[in-house]
C-alpha cells in the first residue's frame, strides 16, 4: 500500500520563512517534505548563512526538506556538507535531505571532520560502512504497510550491525518493541549509545544468530507478532548449514523472516576494486572502496567472495571490514532453500508496494534490475 507524501514547495526565503513561522505556531500542519526552489535553497548560502535555517527546517518537517544537488566543490562542499549533517540531515537520496521520521532531536551524521583532525585512524568503520552500504534505503515502514506484514507489533534485526534498520524504523513506529541480535560487543555498543526516541521499547541480545538461545531470549522480550529483517550484508556471511539455520530459526521464532537480495548478477564479473566514494569523502581526500583480496578472485561455480571495505588517502590504506568467505546468495536459491524447509516465499513488488507470491508478477517487477526483499513465513 502506498504511503500518502505532503511536500511544500518554496521559491524564496520570505515565503520560507513565513510557511516555518505557521507550522512552528501550529497554524499548519508538519509536511513530510519541504521543497526549496529558486532562492529558497538554503544549501547554497555560505554554511554561516544557512545553520540558522537548518533547526526550523528541521523540527518543521516529518522526513526532510529537498533542495537539489549540493553546490560547490573540495572544501566549500565539504563545509556545507559538514554543516548540514551535524543539524541532523543526511543526503541518502539524491537530492534530499533526510531525517528520522518526525525526529524529535537532531543526530550528528558528520563522520568527516573527525577524520580530517585525526587521519584514518580516527575514521569511524560503523560510520563510513552506513554512509556507503548502510540499510537506510528502506525501513519497517515500507513493509508494515503490506498485507502480510500490517499486524506486526515487534521488529527483530538479526545480525544488527549499525543497527540501521531498527533505528531508522522506529522513528516512524515508536511504540513497537525492537530487537537486536549481533556477536560483536562493538556493534551493541553502538546501538545502545544511539539517541533513540524516549520510551522505545528496545532490546539487544550479545550471541550468535544461530543459537536458539538468542532468539529465545528475543521472545521473551516481546511475545507480539514479529518481523524480523536480515540485510544482504549480513546473510552473505552465511554458509549453506547457517543459512538453512538462520531461516529454520527466524522462521520459528519470528512470524515473518525477510532477507534482502540482489538482483541477479555473476560473481566472476564483479571489480576486483569497486569504488565506493561518497562526494563528502572525495571532498576530504578520502577514497573508500570494496577491494578483493589479494589472490582470491571470485568462485562462479560457488559464488564465494573474498574483499574488504578499504579506506585510503594520501598517508596509507586502512581496512576497515573484512569479508572472507562471503557468497553472493542469489534468489532462487534462496527460495529453493525455503521450499525445502517447508517455507511459504513471496518477494516485494516495487510497483505494488506488496509482497507476491514468488511464481507471480515478476515480469511487471523491476527484481531483475534492483535489490528486492524475500519473505519467508510458516505456512
């Protein structure tokens, strides 16, 4: 089902300043987006001129405001950039810049000026991965408003990471539990020094995904009906036992399992150096990439990977994540595997904003040429 978006649009910065003055008095309500145009772009005034602006934009606005590409280049960028994203906003689209869903705080997202002060040592590795593989693009709200997903009061994220999916989702649903599960005490860490909206129920169990304990322990925090979300970056850590686990288990433990997947594609064709860099990162003098490991080029009989999430600049090359023995899990394995467990698969239609039977729509789907989301389920 398609969530319903309001934007304003604004061409100057009188006309700006007048719409922030009626929604800050509450003679009007929040839009999701405020559109600036023409003079209104605030991203083109000099970084002094534009943080005044940044709070009211922030706190006016559900989701954001958009305003085009950002103007400049090497250091004037950066300065914008830099400004913008301490106020609490993210270019995660083109052209947009986003927030938590009516964010009740702005977040720090400048994970660049520590990096120009202190070198690549000082280069947050959860940081950098979010900016350039983080799960932001979707979050719980896209599938809870789905037929099969509707009734879900509890969002697991196994394997959690920066724990991007949880914390983005629940700015728009506060009132659901949320549960993390991940082996690494840095990643919970992380979590729970998150600013998160006061009074989210939240959880983070420290074990191994594939231990039932985990997700016993996950059950005991929240008995509600539950969804539990698996990124492509973390599934493909998987062998075919653990990755028969991991269904068996987020399927008996969570009403719902979906796992993000790739379109399809041949791992012997991938860049032995897939540059990831972001313009902020370029601005810096930083270059961050997915590189192979050196003498192990991808298997296109087993879809075996081996690579590192690499940072470099003029003083060296630093590794930031390592991934060895990664598989590039494609869809009809995935859904081969469900079959054998006993597994219902349906896939997320981008158009219809649904998930539909795995044998149904696929040629009105853009799953050929995008990541789409596989659901598992308990017939």
């Amino acid at each position: 089902m398609e969530v319903p978006l309001t934007t304003r649009r604004v061409r100057t910065l009188a006309t700006l300043d007048r719409l922030l003055d009626a929604i800050e008095s509450g003679r009007e309500p929040r839009p999701d987006w405020i559109t600036l145009t023409g003079a209104a772009r605030v991203t083109r005034l000099a970084p002094a001129r534009m943080a005044p602006w940044l709070p009211r934009l922030h706190a006016a606005s559900l989701r954001g405001f958009e305003a085009g590409l950002l103007p400049g280049r090497g250091a004037a960028y950066l300065e914008r950039w830099c400004t913008l994203a301490r106020a609490g906003f993210h270019d995660f689209a083109e052209g947009c810049w986003s927030k938590g869903y009516a964010a009740p705080f702005a977040v720090d997202f400048d994970y660049v000026t520590p990096y120009r002060t202190g070198g690549l040592s000082a280069l947050d590795p959860y940081a950098t991965y979010s900016a350039v593989l983080g799960t932001w693009e979707y979050t719980a709200e896209d599938f809870l408003n789905t037929e099969l997903c509707r009734d879900v009061r509890c969002v697991v994220e196994p394997m959690a990471g920066t724990a991007e999916f949880t914390w983005w989702s629940h700015f728009r649903h506060p009132d659901l539990d949320y549960c993390m599960i991940d082996l690494d005490a840095g990643a919970e860490a992380l979590a729970r020094r998150r600013r998160w909206v006061e009074g989210t129920r939240r959880h983070f169990v420290l074990g191994d995904v594939l231990a039932e304990a985990s997700w016993e322990a996950v059950r005991r925090h929240s008995p509600h009906r539950s969804l539990a979300y698996v990124g492509k970056q973390s599934q493909n850590f998987f062998d075919t036992p653990g990755l028969v686990r991991l269904m068996e288990l987020g399927t008996r433990y969570a009403d719902l399992l979906i796992l993000e997947v790739s379109q399809p594609y041949l791992v012997a064709e991938e860049p032995a150096v897939d540059d990831l860099t972001r313009p902020e990162q370029a601005a810096a003098g930083l270059r961050v990439a997915l590189a192979d490991t050196p003498g192990r080029r991808a298997n296109p009989l087993t879809n075996h990977l081996h690579f590192d999430l690499v940072a470099r600049d003029r003083s060296g090359r630093r590794i930031l994540w390592e991934y060895r023995d990664w598989i590039g899990w494609q869809a009809p394995t995935l859904t081969a595997l469900a079959r054998l467990l006993g597994l219902e698969a349906w896939y997320y239609h981008s158009e219809r904003l649904e998930f539909r039977p795995v044998a149904r729509d696929t040629e009105t789907s853009d799953c050929r040429e995008n990541n789409t989301f596989l659901l598992l389920r308990r017939p």
